[in-house]
C-alpha cells in the first residue's frame, strides 16, 4: 500500500445521468481512468502525454476495472475522488478509487493497470515492463 493519496472534487452534470438524474454506471469508469491519470500526474510531476519521453513507456494501460455502487450519486452531486496506488508489482499495479457525497462512501473501485512499452526487438510488439524503482518511490509506502 502507498502512502501518496491523489483527492479532487467534481459536480456531477446531467450528461452524466441516466434520465432519473442518477449518475450512469459507465460513467464511474470514466471518473476512475482520469483519476488514475492525474494520480500519476500529481505523483511523478509528468503529464500522461510526456510519460513515453520520461519513462521510455507508450502508457499504464487499464487490464481490469471493477466496481461496488453503494449509494446513487445524483445530478448536482458535489464528489470527493480520493485515489491511491494499492499494490505495485514488477509491471503492474492496483489503484483504488473512493467516491464519496457528504462524507459518505458512495462508489468504491478499483482498477489494474500495466507499465507498457514496445519491445526493443519488435516495435510492433507492446508489453508490460518493470516499473522503475524511483517510480514506485514517489508514491512512498504505508
């Protein structure tokens, strides 16, 4: 578990909502993956466009997401993301999303990722690859 915690705010829009002004299903995957950016972004000091010229890596491409609703989040809704990195593993690694309105949990998730790179012996090929060790260091540990 790391230590390095990402939080921001947002309003839930109506074109996020079903027509019962409840917030979509798919549109919590939404809130996860630019979350899961801009974690990275706050941690390591890169925007997620200039990571393949600082790390030698096309991205962190998203291999499993999954999700527990446990309360509706409406239209107008003011939502508190906290995001942190769960685990890290040689090339893959566990973030962890927390949306709450009032203080009370609402959506919790999580997503697995990949640090990837194309292949040095075919360029076509994409791949996971080690996360460096001065990356998963800025993220600090629990």
């Amino acid at each position: 578990m790391t230590s390095f915690t990402f939080r921001r705010q947002l309003t839930i829009e109506w074109g996020q909502c079903d027509p019962a002004g409840i917030v979509f299903n798919s549109r919590f995957f939404e809130i996860f993956d630019s979350s899961s950016w801009q974690l990275f972004e706050a941690a390591l000091g890169v925007k997620p466009q200039e990571l393949a010229t600082a790390f030698g890596i096309i991205g962190i491409p998203l291999v499993d997401v999954r999700a527990n609703f446990l309360k509706p989040i409406k239209f107008g809704d003011v939502v508190d993301v906290t995001s942190r990195i769960n685990e890290f593993r040689r090339s893959s690694f566990d973030v962890e999303h927390r949306l709450s309105v009032d203080g009370e949990l609402a959506v919790e998730g999580g997503e697995t990722r990949v640090w990837a790179a194309r292949s040095k012996d075919d360029p076509e090929k994409i791949g996971a690859t080690a996360i460096p060790s001065d990356v998963i260091a800025k993220f600090g540990t629990a």
